[in-house]
C-alpha cells in the first residue's frame, strides 16, 4: 500500500470520530492536503500549528514567505535547518569568544 491510500485510510478512521495522530517527515504535497491540523517540531518545540493551507500565511507574517511553487513544508524544513545552523554558529562562536578571555 502506498503513502497516500495509507493515509486515505487514517482520514476515513479519523472521519468515524477516532483522533489519529500521524507522524511523518518530509510529506509530499498530495499526503499534506489530505492532512486536516498539521503541527511542526523542531528542537523539541512546536514550530507550528494549525491547517496546511495556513503555512503560507504564517511564514508571510513573519517575513519568510514561501516562494511559489515551492512545497510549504518543505520551506518550513529549510527554514529550520537554517535556524539550527545560526544557533550553531553562534554557539561556536561563543565558545571560542570564552576560549580567547
């Protein structure tokens, strides 16, 4: 069975009045438009939380818009990954600011 009708399949359960909680990384744009509430992670904190179709308007308020035709968790990831490199960066360079003194 592919991702898709797996996921089909957790929405008719879903539909019943069964909560399903679904975990996946890197959903492809068909599996997130199946996806009612949608909620993203990082570092251990919640990036995100609300419908699919909202990330462009979240990333917009903010400043980071998601360019067109660009999958929205896929910018949500990049967005991420770069936010973890600036704390590393920082965190190094902190370190060898305390190794200097």
């Amino acid at each position: 069975m592919d991702a898709c009708k797996q996921v089909r399949t957790l929405q008719k359960i879903a539909k019943t009045g069964s909560i399903v909680i679904l975990s996946i990384h890197q959903p492809s744009f068909r599996i997130l438009g199946l996806v009612d509430h949608l909620i993203l992670l990082a570092f251990g904190q919640k990036v995100y939380g609300g419908p699919p179709a909202e990330l462009h308007t979240y990333f917009h308020s903010f400043g980071r818009p998601v360019p067109q035709h660009e999958n929205s968790t896929e910018h949500a990831l990049d967005l991420i990954q770069e936010l973890h490199n600036s704390q590393v960066q920082s965190s190094t360079r902190a370190r060898l600011l305390q190794s200097i003194i």
